[in-house]
C-alpha cells in the first residue's frame, strides 16, 4: 500500500508540475499579448491624433471654400449690375441715335 500511495503521489506531483508548467506558458503568452496591446494601442492614439488634425485640416478648407463662394457670388453679382447698367446705358444712346438720324 505504501509503494501504491508513492506512486500516486508521485503521479499527482507530476500532473501539478504540468499544471504549473501550463500556467506558467499562459502567463508568459499573456504577458507578450499584454505588450502588443500597449502598442496597438499607442498606435490607436497616434491615429486619433492624426484623425484630428486631419477633420480640423478640412474644417478649416470648407471655411476656406465657402468664404471663396460667397466672395466669388458677391463678385459676379457686381459684374451682371455692372453690365446690367451699361447694356442699358447702351441701349439708351442707341435709341437717342436713332432718333437724332
């Protein structure tokens, strides 16, 4: 019975140092696995970053756009006045030649 209990003992010993072997290789795969989150995500910082810059980058050419549209309106605006009065100007000497030949 004491050879029996020996063996026994001895197999539990072994499948406990397996158990612990085991572990210990999760423990080191987590380990790694924790280092390449940290990288990922200080990478997933540095693109929020550059996601930032960039929307404020466009923010600022919409402005920039619509400030051009509105100048570019209110320029063509004062073009078709402007031609819109010497058309008629035109047109009304024109009209007094006419009347004077």
């Amino acid at each position: 019975m004491a050879v029996e209990n020996e063996q026994i003992a001895a197999l539990i010993n072994e499948k406990f140092s397996q158990v612990n072997d085991h572990f210990r290789q999760m423990d080191d795969r987590f380990q790694q696995m924790d280092g390449r989150l940290r990288g990922i995500g200080i990478e997933i910082e540095g693109l929020r970053s550059s996601m930032q810059l960039n929307n404020e980058m466009i923010h600022a050419v919409d402005q920039k756009l619509e400030t051009f549209r509105t100048e570019t309106k209110d320029n063509f605006k004062t073009v078709y006045d402007v031609i819109g009065t010497s058309h008629t100007q035109l047109i009304s000497r024109i009209r007094k030649l006419d009347k004077a030949s």
